[in-house]
C-alpha cells in the first residue's frame, strides 16, 4: 500500500527510535522551562516604550540623564528635538543596530498606533515639527541656511582629523568608540585602524582628493586653518544680530548643527591651542555665547 505520507505511529518521533540508555537518563532528569526573568531595571529604564526613542552614541549613564550625545551628527538631533520640546527619550547604540547604517534614528513608541516603522535623521526635522510643541523657525531663511552650510565642512572635518588622526586626542578616540565596542586588543587595534582610515578617507574626499591617497597626504595646518576661517564667518553671521542665526527670533536647524559640534570642541579640545583654542576666541567669543544660549534653550544644565 502506498503510504499517505502521514505518521502511523502515535510518538512524535515516528518511526526513530531512542537508544535505551539515553531515553532513561531523560526520565530521570526532564527537561524543564522556567519562566524568564524580569530584565534589570536600568534595562526597563533604557527601552521603556512610553516614549520615543532617538538612538545615538552615548554611554548608559548618560543616556539615563538625558545627557548630550559625544557624536556631533547625534548632538545636532538630539539637541533640536530638545529645543522644540518634542518628547524623546535617549539610548545607547552603534550604526550596525541603525536601519540607514548611521546614526541617529528614532523609533516611535511600541505603545502607539501610529507606524513604529525606523525615522532616519533625514526626517527628524519633519518629525519635530509634527510633534514638538515649539515650532521651528520658519522656512524663510531656509535659503541662508543652505547657504552656509558648506562652512560646516571644514569644521567637521578639523573635528575629524583632530579626534581621529591627532596622537594627541588616541585616548579620547579610545574612551568614547574604541574601548565600549570590544575588550579584545585585536578587535579594539582593527576598529581603531578602521576609523581612522575612515576619517582620512571623509577628509580627503571633502577636499577634493582621492579618497584612497592616505592620511599622509593631509595637511593638517591647512584643515585648522580652512576651519578658522569658517567658524570666523559665523562668527559674523551671529555678530549682525544678536541671538540665533539668521535673525530667528528662535533657534532652528542650524543652530543645532552649530552646538553639535561646538559643545564637543569646547568640552574635549584643548583651550590654549588648536581648534579648542580657535573656536574660544573667534568673534570675541560669539560661538562660545552662543552655545552657551543654546545650551539654555535645550535645558541642559551643563
């Protein structure tokens, strides 16, 4: 007779048979499930869905205490969605855990009924809008922002090659990426080369130059040199009129932008040279008043 292609046998094991030996041996002791156990409450603190959670490159403690985030592209959002009081909450995370691959990201509440689909950085801006209770500044002089925009590269990448390519910041590097990624020394000696390989690669390319020409071919002076010089013309933006950029009568955007990396030269570069020196004492110390400012805005008491 054909078979139906359904087992006869009553066990679930069909036609197999267990070896004697074993089958005793799981008489005596049988497998048994125990109820999963309540995760830590720091744990339930980090990943509560009550609230949205925008992921950035941040350490636990700081995430708990809403604290700024040690990236600049992070800082940038996570500050603007304080400024326009759109409800977050902060965690820890890397670019491998991002949809887009770069961080930040925000995730909507689970508890929600809306989509709790990813939101990349490209769209917190719309999302702030949408959901925070202070509006941005209009979009009049979102034509000026475009402008000056490009003044931002050279800045980044004098933040680039002083965090990355400076000896003198190795320890810096190490603390805030390295060390939290991996405890191997071989995991920790490749993710620094990669960086900083990275690095070299995003700065070369922003100045026109092969990507692959190696961080030899960088000349260091002329990258502090380029961001002198931007952070003078903003510098001059901010002294036309005194409070936000542009003349806002609130801070936007580029405000952010400018605090992202501000907040991080001013709490990591050293002050008596180089770039932390540069931003102090550009336009008698208009950046540092206005991060100052901002800092206010965005009730961070820091």
């Amino acid at each position: 007779m054909a078979s139906t292609g359904t087992p006869t046998s009553s066990s679930p094991w069909g036609s197999l048979q267990i070896p004697r030996p074993i089958q005793q041996l799981f008489n005596r002791f049988p497998l048994v499930t125990y109820n999963a156990n309540n995760l830590p409450a720091r744990t339930q603190a980090l990943t509560s869905s009550n609230l949205p959670t925008l992921h950035v490159f941040s350490t636990d403690e700081d995430a708990l205490e809403g604290l700024p985030s040690f990236n600049p592209t992070c800082l940038k959002w996570q500050t603007l969605l304080r400024l326009t009081k759109t409800p977050h909450r902060i965690l820890p995370s890397t670019n491998h855990a991002s949809p887009t691959g770069a961080l930040p990201f925000l995730l909507p509440p689970q508890s929600t009924s809306s989509s709790t689909k990813p939101i990349p950085a490209s769209l917190l801006s719309a999302y702030a809008t949408k959901h925070g209770a202070i509006p941005l500044p209009s979009s009049s002089s979102a034509t000026k922002e475009e402008t000056y925009l490009s003044l931002l590269t050279p800045i980044r990448n004098a933040f680039l090659y002083a965090l990355y390519l400076d000896p003198k910041y190795s320890s810096l590097l190490d603390r805030l990426y390295i060390h939290p990624s991996s405890s191997s020394t071989l995991v920790r000696k490749t993710l620094r080369y990669q960086l900083r390989s990275a690095a070299a690669a995003s700065i070369l390319q922003s100045r026109s130059l092969h990507p692959d020409s190696g961080r030899e071919q960088i000349d260091g002076e002329a990258v502090f040199a380029e961001a002198q010089e931007a952070l003078e013309a903003l510098a001059g933006v901010l002294n036309e009129r005194e409070g936000w950029f542009f003349g806002n009568e609130r801070p936007g955007e580029f405000d952010a932008a400018v605090f992202g990396y501000a907040h991080l030269i001013l709490s990591f570069m050293d002050e008596e040279k180089g770039l932390g020196r540069v931003l102090r004492e550009v336009g008698e110390g208009a950046i540092v008043g206005h991060w100052k400012r901002v800092k206010i805005e965005a009730g961070w008491d820091i």
